[in-house]
C-alpha cells in the first residue's frame, strides 16, 4: 500500500482504526433501517455516490493516508495477501495512467476522465497465484479492500469513482505494477465539486440513479417479502 508506487515489503505499524467502525458494523447489523441510521456505517454506505466530476482543490495528505491506512487494516485483519494498492497523486505518472486508461475504444465509455480534476489515482491491483479457483480468490481480495477504499474515502468527504470501462492493459504498461500484479479496479479521488450545472454526474443521475428502486424495496427487516 503505498503514495509513491512502491509497496513496501514490511509495512509500518499504523494507529488502529476508531472503535466506532466495528461497533457500526454490529449496528447496522442488529438494528432496522430507521435506528441504523445513526451509525456512521449506514451513513457512508448511503453517502457515497460514483463522482465524475472533481474540485481543483486536492484531497489532504492526511485524507489520503487514512484511506490507505483503512484499505491496509482491512487486508491484514483478513490475512489477504493478494491486494496491492497504489495512490498516484498529480503529476506526470498520473498524466500517463490517465491517458493510459482512456484510451482505444474503451476509452470512449469515460470521456470525462481526460478532464479530470482529481487530486490522485487509486490503482488496485492483485498478485495472481497459478492456480485457478486462488487466483479468484485473489481478484475477489483486491475488490473487496478497494471497497473498503472507496468507503473510506466517502468517510472523510472525498469523491471517487470506481470505474470499469478502463484500459486495463494499457495502464499496467505504462505503470508497472510490484510482484506481476494485474490492475483489478482504478478511482479517480479527490474533492466534490458542488457547483451546479451540465456534468457527467447529472446525467449519470437523471439515467440511472433516479430509475432506480427505492432502497425500502430492496431492504426489509425481520421478514422476508
């Protein structure tokens, strides 16, 4: 887990995370929707939103390392080995993922991404062991600490977008990943921006977000409908 692109072999001890997530955990848990309301985990899960559109001011250091240190305790907790996990900030190596990542024709699902106002890049990527049913397994570690990531992230007031439509080849080319790696999930991170007007987040909103079924549709406590 690393700022600069190199993980390194033994990572340092880091402050444990706030009593307050587990707690949130056995909350949301235990109670229904109404009183799960209070926890700061229903919060984040029903807070964070796939941002497309980013502030010139830059996520803070001290943001970003939290994020980091979230997504690491999380894995070691676990006993994951798989996960590696890299914030690029801006600059030249962000400048090539960019342009990496959206081009060739997946390039063209996420045009606003050559635009981008994000401060920094998370890349997540994961060390594939041979055999088959481990290296699922591996893929199914780095996806789950980038969730932690971008929850995180959500927690501390930044954006983020975990996006698909990449060109993940291209990208592990031109940054090349520690231990073989292959890139299993990249976000833009960085501040909302929270002026109005025509923005890919509008859109995203008005085509998708709003046709979807509401949450006490999908949610039901103490019964099955």
């Amino acid at each position: 887990f690393s700022l600069s692109g190199r993980i390194p072999p033994s990572p340092p001890k880091t402050p444990e995370p706030p009593a307050r997530h587990a707690s949130s955990v056995r909350r949301v848990s235990e109670q229904n929707p109404t009183d799960a309301a209070a926890s700061g985990l229903w919060d984040v899960l029903t807070r964070r939103r796939s941002h497309r559109r980013y502030s010139p001011e830059p996520a803070s250091d001290d943001d970003v390392a939290y994020v980091l240190d979230c997504a690491h305790q999380f894995a070691v907790r676990c006993g994951f080995g798989a996960p590696r996990l890299d914030v690029i900030p801006r600059g030249e190596t962000f400048d090539e993922v960019v342009r990496a990542a959206a081009s060739g024709v997946l390039g063209l699902i996420n045009p606003w991404l050559r635009r981008t106002d994000a401060s920094h890049l998370m890349l997540c990527a994961a060390s594939y062991p041979a055999d088959r049913r481990a290296r699922e397994r591996a893929i199914e570690q780095a996806a789950m600490t980038m969730q932690v990531a971008v929850l995180a992230a959500a927690e501390r007031g930044l954006a983020a977008c975990w996006m698909a439509g990449i060109n993940h080849g291209r990208v592990e080319t031109v940054h090349r990943l520690p231990d073989g790696a292959a890139l299993i999930a990249m976000s833009p991170l960085g501040r909302p921006n929270t002026r109005g007007g025509p923005s890919w987040d509008a859109a995203s909103r008005q085509l998708v977000s709003r046709r979807r079924r509401p949450l006490s549709d999908l949610w039901y406590a103490e019964e099955w409908r």
